[in-house]
C-alpha cells in the first residue's frame, strides 16, 4: 500500500523567505505527483503535476521536483508572501488504476 | 466558465437519516471522484467513476453509496449505517484512463451530525 508523508505538518517562515516543502512515498511505481494548496475550508487547487519521466515542473515563483528513486518530491515557493498562507498536500497516482494517495499536508504561516 | 460544483456548502444530519450530496461538472471529464477529509489526515477515497453507469468502491466506501446516471453529476448519499460520518467531503473529475491524470476538486460540503 503507498504511504505518502509530509514533513513537517506546519511550517512558520518571515515574508520574503524562500519555502522548502517535502514529501515522501513509498511505492515509487508512479504515474505522476500532483501538489496542491487548500485554503481554510476550501476545496483543493492544483498547483503543479510533474510526470514520473519528469525531474521538475515550474510555473512562476514555484517549482516542484521529483526523484522517484528515492521516493521524493520538493515542492519550492520563492519569496514567500503572506497570501501563500495555507495547507499544501502532495498525491501520488498509483500506477496500476491512476487513483491518488494523499499526503496529510503541510501548513504554511507566512508573517508578514 | 468551467467547474466543479458541490452543493450544499453545509450540511447537517440527525441520527439515523441518509442525507445525499450533490456534485456537478462541465469539464467534460469522464472521471469522477469522492473523498472524505478528516483533520490533520489525508484525503481518503470513497468511490470513484471512471465511465457512465459504472464506479467502484475506494478505501472507505462502507456506509456510503453513489450513483452515475449523467456524465455530468455523481451525487453520494452518506446512509445511516456511516457511523462517524462529520468531515469535509470533496468531489473531484479528470479526463478518464490516462497517465495525467490530473484531478480537479469541488469546493467541498462539510456535514455535521447532530
């Protein structure tokens, strides 16, 4: 069964910092890593899909990379604002039906 | 515009009452979705619909049913054998049977049982 982890589960950083978030999974037989940000009782918005034949995917101040050897993706926010407040979680699709298995998020306070 | 809709954005159910949640796209996805969401956990998998008049229990599909007579909508009934059924549910669509796979969310009902 895939087990995907992120840590930490919160995250605390100054306006203007740079975001490091990591997630983890043990099945690395994967379709594709989805991340996405969920706003306090709001539904979830893609962020980034990065294929597993893919090593990164950037769009504007955020760039995801994935090493699926070693079970990995990094999800990288520059110059954090306080709108990038929220929870992020990672999924991945398994390869055998293309269903998600979620991570439990992390979430981010960016002070301003 | 295209989307997902849930409706309604809040629900509450008494003891013993089957309530139905309502989900709609126009993205013309194949692919539809169910998910429950607990604090601090994960997104779990409770059906899901690859094709119209099909679907298929996920990780957690006791007490729960769906139905999927329109490509369109994929409403889930929460019956009353779900025995702790207060969380935020999401609905979500994709283009069906590919590698992308990229899945687009409602945004969510939340029930509350009395």
């Amino acid at each position: 069964k895939q087990e995907v982890t992120q840590i930490p589960a919160a995250l605390s950083v100054p306006e203007g910092e740079n975001l490091v978030l990591n997630c983890s999974f043990t099945d690395s037989a994967i379709y594709n890593l989805q991340w996405f940000r969920q706003d306090p009782g709001k539904g979830l918005t893609s962020l980034l899909l990065i294929q597993s034949s893919q090593r990164e995917q950037t769009s504007g101040r955020l760039n995801a990379s994935l090493d699926k050897s070693s079970g990995r993706s990094t999800l990288y926010i520059a110059a954090s604002q306080p709108g990038d407040s929220a929870t992020y979680l990672c999924a991945v699709s398994r390869r055998t039906d293309y269903k998600l298995s979620f991570g439990a998020g992390t979430t981010v306070t960016v002070r301003a | 515009d295209g989307g997902i809709t849930q409706s309604p954005k809040y629900l509450f159910r008494k003891e013993g009452q089957n309530v139905t949640l309502s989900c709609e796209q126009n993205l013309n996805h194949d692919a539809m979705y169910w998910y429950r969401q607990d604090p601090g956990q994960g997104l779990r998998l409770i059906y899901y619909s690859q094709i119209v008049n099909d679907f298929q229990k996920g990780d957690i599909a006791e007490g729960y049913s769906v139905s999927r007579e329109k490509k369109e909508s994929f409403p889930l009934t929460v019956t009353s054998a779900q025995k702790n059924p207060t969380a935020f549910y999401l609905c979500a669509s994709s283009i069906a049977g590919t590698k992308y796979n990229e899945q687009f969310f409602g945004p969510g009902t939340r029930l509350t049982v009395l």
